[in-house]
C-alpha cells in the first residue's frame, strides 16, 4: 500500500523553493564581490544528496533572520551557525530531496505553489532594481507636487443644503418655513416637498462641500457657483435670507458649516509622493517585463480551449464542460430516490 506524503515535507519544499529562489534576487552586490570573496562564499559547508549548502547560502539564510530570534539558536556565533545548520537547513535540504524523489514537485497545488514563488522572486528582483521610494530625487517629487497641486491644496469648503424652487415666491414662503424649524429634518421635509432637483430633494438637498468654484467633493457633482458665494455670505448654521437665483428658478440656501482651507508644502507630503511615483514605477515596470516575456516566451495561446473550462456558478470550483448529449454520473448526494 503507498503512504501519502506528509504534509509538512511538502510545505518546507516550498519554503525552501522560495527562499532559495529569494536569494539569487536579493544577492544583487555579488557581482561586485572579490573572488577572494566569492571563493570564500562557494565554499561548501554540507552536501544533501545532489545539492551543496554553500557558506554564502548560509549566511544569507541566517542574516534573515532577527536578531531576537537568534538567541534561540546558541548564546556564541558559532553555536548558532552550527545549530541553524543542523535544525533549520539541511532538514529543509532533506525534506526537498525527499519531495523531488516523489515528484510532488510536479504534482498540484505544488507545482503551482513554486511557480508562484519564482514568479514573486522575479518581482522582487525588479523592485531591487528600481530602488526604495527614499532614492527618488526631489527634482521628481516637485515636479509631480506641481502637476497634482489639488491633492495636496484644498481651497474653504462650505457645507450647502439648497432647495431649489420654481419661483421667487415659492422660494420666499420655503424660507419662511424653513426659519420656524431650521431643523436637519425640518429642512429635508421642505427639500422633498419643493425641490425640483430630484437628484438631491430625497436627501435635504445636501451638496456635499462645496469650493467657491461650484466643485463638491460628492462624486460628479458640481453645482452653480453662486450657491457657494451666496453660503458664503452667511454664517455657519444660518439661512441665506434671501433667494438665490439658480438657473430658471430661486434657491433656499442654508450654510450648514465650514471647512477651512489646507495647504501643504511639498516638504510636508514628499515621503507621500515619493510612495506614490515609486508605485507607479513599479506597476509601469511590472507590466514592461510582462510584456517583454510575453513577447519572448509566450509560444502558443489557445483561447479556444478556454471555452472547454467551466466554472461553477455555485461554489468557483472549475468544471470539465458536458458535451451535448453526454451520460453524467451523479453526485452520490444527487442520487435519485428508490
């Protein structure tokens, strides 16, 4: 009878795949090591079968590790290095060797765990290419400070509610009403009542905050900027005493507050655009490299068999699709009834 591999030699296959994978990326000073350096790092310091545990591998595998956890490994240097050996790398080496005699390197989800690790070790290697965020010059981060003023400048925003009329005395006879219970509710009574702005009367015909240019900051909306001059012109809290002529018709405005204005240096928010250029930076290099591949790598591509995949609608486990005419066996827990 053949035993199932355990789950846990597969798991450290794969942990061992992708750091092994992490190293040759992050290893980017290698080239510029002296070959006395780099003779000292292929030495080999164990052997697992057909694989050799190099004193460079070594010590990338332990320079990842905290320094906290160290400790864990021996009170001297070389404890620990003797110890992180025996407990930690060659059963890693073991485990994998084992894995590959059994081919479950072949087999999925394995197969699939390990192309995902090189896929990421790829990734990182370009983002090591790239550089940190920290590493972008200011010349940049001013640059795109001036382009994108408006995400980092807001100018004073007034909150306006308005119920716009069809005329000047209705208008004037909602104000009237409105001062008697100049109340949240009071007021979106009116709105629903009178307001022929049907994109807002359900709401107390609440703008959002609105800049003195008629821009609100509720998606796609922007009103007549006299409403934010008029608001302006009051109080917060209070009514515009008179009505505003909006269009073809008369608005009641209410001023309901004030967001003062903010403006940022671009010393204050560098560390931000610097986030922001070194992400698009790396999406703009992701998709570069993929396309590159894409070009050099991709042989064939058989949209047509995609078709042939389905996918359940119930539960996303993919499905062979039946051919028209084809025996289905049931699921035992479909079996029909005796």
């Amino acid at each position: 009878m053949r035993v199932r591999p355990l789950a846990r030699p597969v798991a450290l296959v794969l942990a061992a795949a992708a750091f092994l994978v992490g190293i040759g990326v992050g290893s980017t000073s290698f080239a510029s090591m002296s070959p006395e350096e780099k003779a000292r790092r292929a030495v080999v310091v164990a052997k697992v079968g057909s694989r050799d545990i190099t004193t460079g591998e070594l010590e990338d595998r332990i320079a990842q590790v905290p320094r906290f956890q160290l400790s864990a490994f021996g009170a001297t240097p070389d404890a620990v290095r003797h110890k992180f050996l025996e407990q930690i790398v060659i059963p890693e080496a073991l485990f994998a060797q084992s894995a590959e005699a059994q081919h479950l390197d072949t087999q999925l989800p394995t197969s699939n765990a390990l192309m995902r690790a090189l896929a990421n070790a790829s990734v990182r290697a370009l983002r090591v290419d790239l550089g940190p965020a920290t590493a972008i010059p200011m010349e940049d981060v001013r640059k795109y400070y001036e382009e994108n003023k408006s995400r980092y400048d807001s100018p004073e925003r007034f909150a306006v509610w308005r119920i716009l009329c069809k005329t000047r005395e209705e208008a004037v006879s909602v104000i009237e009403a409105a001062r008697k219970d100049l109340t949240v509710a009071g007021f979106t009574s009116l709105a629903r009542d009178h307001s022929t702005d049907k994109a807002t009367n359900q709401r107390g015909g609440n703008l959002g905050f609105v800049g003195i240019d008629g821009t609100s900051n509720e998606a796609g909306l922007k009103v007549d900027p006299v409403l934010p001059r008029a608001a302006a012109s009051v109080k917060d809290g209070e009514l515009v005493g008179q009505p505003v002529p909006e269009g073809s018709g008369f608005a009641v405005v209410w001023h309901r507050g004030t967001v003062p204005p903010v403006k940022r240096a671009v010393e204050d928010v560098a560390p931000q655009i610097r986030d922001t250029l070194w992400k698009h930076r790396e999406e703009q290099a992701v998709k570069g490299l993929v396309a590159q591949l894409r070009t050099r790598d991709l042989k064939e591509l058989n949209d047509g068999l995609l078709n042939g995949i389905e996918v359940s609608s119930v539960d996303g486990q993919i499905e062979p699709r039946h051919r028209p005419g084809q025996v289905v066996p049931l699921n035992p827990s479909q079996a029909l009834p005796r």
